[in-house]
C-alpha cells in the first residue's frame, strides 16, 4: 500500500567528488539500480557511473535543427513568391542564396530550443519537488557536498545498504520516506 | 586513464627514420621531372596550372600546421602537446617550398595576364586593359612581387623553426624558461602569418584572374588549407603507431577533439566560402559578377554544386556523430576523403582561370604534380622527424596532455 504512495531514498554523503564517483561505480556493480547523484557542479565519470545510456539531447538538437531549416526555407518561399512577390534588381522570386542566412539562424535557433527544453524534459526539470529535499542536510549538495541516492521501496529494510554506504566512505548517512512525485 | 600514466613511464626513445622517406624523395623527384617534362614538351599552360594547384595545396598545409601551432601556443593549450611535434615537423617543413617554387616561377608566364609579356595578355582590351595597367603598376609587377615572396617564406620559415628549434631543445634541457619563450612568441607571430598567407592567396591563386578581387580570398584559402592541416594531423596521428611513435599515447578524447574540429572547420570552410559568394552575387557587380558567373552557369555548374555537397554537406552530416569522432580508423578515412576535397577546392579555384567555359578538363600533369610537391614535401617531412622524439617529452605539461579527459 504504502510503496503506490510513497518514495524512500538513501542518501549518502560522500567527502570528495571522487569518493562519490567510485562509490557509486561499486554500488551498480552490486546491483542498485534508479540511483542518481548530486553535486554543486558537474561530475567527471558521474554518468558514466551511474550507467546511464547515450544521451538523447544530440537528436533532439538534429531535429530541432532540421525543423528550423525547413521552417526558414518554406516561409521565405511562400513569403517571397506567394504573399508578396518582389522583383529585387531582376533576381529569380526564388533566390536561395539570399536565404541561407536565415535558414541558417533558424536552424540554430531551433536547434538551440531543441537543446535547452529537451533537456530540461528528459531531466524533468523544473522540478519544484523531490523526497530528497526532506533531509536538511542533503541542501549542502548546492554548496559543497557530494551526494548519492539510493532508492528502495517504502516499508523494506535499508540497513544492508546503509551499511555498505558507510562501508564506502560516505561521512553521513540518511533515509528520507516523502510523498512521490 | 591508467593506461595513458603507465605508458607515460615507459622510455619513449627517438624516432629511427621511417624507410618510406626514400621511397617518398624517389616517387616525388620522379613525378616532379614527369611534370617538368610536361611543362616544356606538352601541353605548358596545363602543366604549370596542376603544378600551382599542387604547390598551393602543400604548402598551405605547411603554413596552416605553423597557425594551428601558433594559436596552440597563444591559447597556452596543454591537450594537444602530445600531438605538437607533428604540427611542428608540418610547419618546419616550409623551406623546401622555396625550392618547389622554382616550379610555379618557370611558370609564371602561362599563369598570369598581368605578368610582363604574358601571352594570356592578348585576350584583355579595351578599358579592362586600363584597369588592369592601374594593377600592374601598384601591384602586380615583378618587383614587388619577389619582394613579398621573399617576405612570405621569410616568415613563415622564421616562426616555424624558430618554434620548433625551442621544442626540440627542452627535449634535451627540459628548461621551463623555453615553454615561456614560445608562449610569448606565438601570439606575435600570427599577425604576421595571418598577412602573408592571405596575400600568398592574392598572388599565387587570386592574381590568376587579375580584374577580380575579393578580401576574403585569403580566408577562404586559409580555410581550406586549415582543414587540411588537421585532417593530415589527424593521418599521421592514427598511422604513427609503433615503437617510438606518439599514437600509442594518444587517447580517444584526442581523436575526439581533432575530429571535432574537422567538423568545426568543415563549418568554417562554408561559412567563408559562402560569405565570398553572396556578396558577389547580391551585388551582381559587372566586375565580379563573371567569377562566380563561369564557375556557377554552364560546363562549371555541376563541379560547383558538386563542391557544395561533398566538401560540406556530406562531411557536415558525417562528422556530426559522436561515435565516428571516437573511432580514429573511421575519422582517418573522413580525413582521407577531406584531404581529397580540399584539392578538389582548388582545381576549382584555378582550372576555370584556364580553361574558362570549356569546363572540366582532365590532363595527366595533375596527378602527376600533386604526387611530385607532395612526395618531396612528405619526404623532407620525415628527414626532419629522424633522429628527433615524435614528441615534446620534457615539456612540463606533457603527461597533463596524455591524461587528458573531455572536460
């Protein structure tokens, strides 16, 4: 009943950016899966560690880019030949290399959309809450401390893996039980 | 990473000399007297136009790799010293270009209108004679125009020696003070070398059309050259594997970045080449107009469009993935494939100066003088090489740049 409604984590803390990156690397190869890891900035080997899979950003960029360039190359087609036909200095209606510059905008533009809200999508990002944010101590991941959360289900025993936290350097140890997101 | 610090430790002894030197001497000085042969027996206009589309190509490379060096050192970059040595043995190969040049000099006639009694000159009349006469007297005349060779090789031998000789003697010393030397160096040198390759581009490819000018030509040049230079980097690094030899250093995070910045340069090649011809074409100015317009209408056309799509489009879309820039036997081939484009850039700047409406036209001296310049160029390459360390093993940031990961 109780494991519909709520979510359990342990998290550790760990001293070093490095600690927590090896840890995390022992923890997967003992089987722990849905990990995730926190610190005030971006961790080397940190994906790797968690074993995450090839990130899915580079096609969204693709096709946020693609989308623009078609975007560019049909509205100035349809602007510049259909809506409101121009003669410029004799030039073809249809004059392409004077849209390479906007379509090459619109494709960075697009491709830039695609990156930035692609990636907040797959992070689920904003993310106004988390069981995470129970534990006081855990606001020191903004500032200084390097975290890693373990999850398990509500109402099963965490020992096992608290004691194998505390066996792997982590300095603090703590369970949070919050509503799931 | 581990791997990368044990190999770190084991001696790394100097390059022995490579038995392909005698073999690229050999072949070059065989191809260079068939090219010779061709100049003043055949067909003499074709010979000497595929001798300055092959001198042009290596030697912008050369002065590309001294660049790349240059803005290496400006920058105070510490990932690509594993690769420095090689940058450094390109760019030190510059002085047997002024001996290669005799090749474009015996030429000078069949290329260039502007040069005194080129028979080129005949087809110029009427006002585009005046114009051209303003030319000749303010620049383009023999005088002048050995004054800025003399002044192109000057430098381009000076910085690139003078770089390499301070890093083969911390091979020895290990001296910090030489790091420093070549740090504050660099930077003052790219002015210099900025200016002389882009009026190098003016002479020897721009000139070839006398009325036509375009500020950018230089770049354009630059660009292409540029791209070679790390597509051959790129080459030498994948094939340099072996006892002595840097590649087993060398991580895939190296490979990543160099094919990374192929793919930037590949951008960067477009971007420039694109930027010339719009404004030609928006301004549709009758006395720039018929550059584009005999490359861009007619027998040219397909060639042109050609261009487009296999030196940027597809590369573009190739270079893209990340997995291919991690795998150095695959991005060896896309640098292969580039290196080819890149010549296949300036038979189109040149061959149209030639042959005009008639279009693309094949003649066995391109071939021919392409395997020459480059066989000699290559050659004088690996004698520079021998007996040295394939690279900088005293440099303080060495094993900095053998550790490197992808920040």
């Amino acid at each position: 009943m109780e494991a519909k409604v709520l979510d359990s984590w342990v998290l550790a803390e760990f001293a070093t950016p490095d600690i927590l990156v090896d840890a995390t690397n022992q923890m997967r190869e003992k089987g722990y899966q849905g990990m995730d890891t926190y610190s005030p900035y971006p961790l080397h080997g940190g994906s790797e560690a968690l074993g995450l899979p090839p990130s899915r950003v580079p096609f969204i960029a693709l096709g946020g880019g693609l989308t623009g360039m078609c975007t560019a190359l049909a509205m100035q087609t349809w602007m510049n030949t259909i809506d409101y036909p121009l003669n410029i200095g004799g030039r073809p209606l249809l004059s392409l290399p004077a849209w390479i510059p906007i379509t090459f905008e619109l494709s960075v533009l697009f491709a830039a959309f695609g990156i930035f809200f692609g990636l907040l999508g797959l992070s689920r990002l904003p993310q106004p809450y988390h069981v995470a944010f129970e534990s006081e101590a855990f606001r020191s991941a903004s500032t200084h401390g390097y975290w890693l959360g373990v999850p398990f289900a509500a109402g099963t025993d965490s020992s096992e893996t608290m004691n194998q936290l505390k066996a792997l350097g982590a300095t603090q140890v703590t369970i949070v039980t919050g509503e799931k997101e | 990473m581990s791997s990368a610090t044990s190999t770190a430790t084991e001696p790394m002894g100097r390059f022995a000399g490579s038995s392909k030197m005698g073999l690229a001497f050999g072949v070059g000085a065989v191809c260079l007297i068939a090219a010779l042969a061709g100049f003043f027996v055949g067909d003499a206009s074709a010979a000497a136009h595929s001798y300055l589309i092959a001198f042009a190509y290596w030697v912008g490379i050369s002065v590309a790799s001294t660049i790349m060096l240059a803005i290496f050192h400006t920058a105070k970059a510490k990932w690509p010293i594993v690769l420095r040595r090689t940058m450094e043995t390109m760019g030190a190969t510059v002085p047997v270009f002024i001996v290669l040049f005799v090749g474009v000099v015996l030429g000078l006639k069949q290329l260039y209108s502007w040069w005194p009694e080129s028979p080129l000159a005949a087809h110029i009349e009427g006002i585009e004679k005046v114009h051209l006469g303003h030319k000749q007297h303010g620049y383009l005349f023999p005088t002048f125009f050995w004054v800025r060779q003399a002044i192109y090789f000057t430098v381009w031998t000076l910085v690139s020696w003078r770089l390499r000789s301070w890093s083969m003697k911390q091979d020895e010393t290990g001296e910090l003070e030489l790091t420093v030397k070549q740090r504050k160096f660099a930077p003052g040198a790219l002015p210099f070398l900025a200016l002389t390759i882009t009026f190098a581009a003016f002479d020897w490819l721009m000139s070839l059309t006398p009325l036509w000018q375009s500020t950018i030509y230089g770049a354009y040049y630059f660009a292409g050259s540029f791209l070679a230079a790390f597509c051959l980097l790129t080459v030498v690094t994948v094939l340099a594997q072996g006892k002595d030899l840097y590649g087993s250093v060398v991580t895939t995070a190296h490979y990543h970045n160099l094919g990374k910045l192929m793919f930037a340069f590949t951008a960067f090649w477009a971007y420039i080449g694109f930027s010339q011809f719009l404004l030609v074409w928006i301004a549709n100015l009758p006395e720039e107009a018929p550059w584009y317009g005999i490359r861009i209408f007619g027998a040219w056309r397909p060639l042109s469009i050609a261009l487009v799509l296999l030196h940027f489009v597809l590369p573009f879309f190739t270079l893209l993935s990340r997995n291919l820039k991690l795998q150095p036997r695959k991005l060896m081939v896309v640098a292969l494939y580039l290196l080819l484009m890149h010549w296949l850039d300036l038979y189109w700047l040149v061959w149209p100066a030639m042959t005009g409406k008639a279009g693309p036209s094949f003649h066995w001296t391109l071939p021919v003088a392409f395997v020459g310049v480059g066989g000699i160029a290559v050659g004088f390459a690996l004698m520079l090489a021998r007996n040295k360390f394939t690279l900088p093993v005293k440099d303080p940031y060495i094993t900095e740049s053998m550790r490197y990961v992808q920040p």
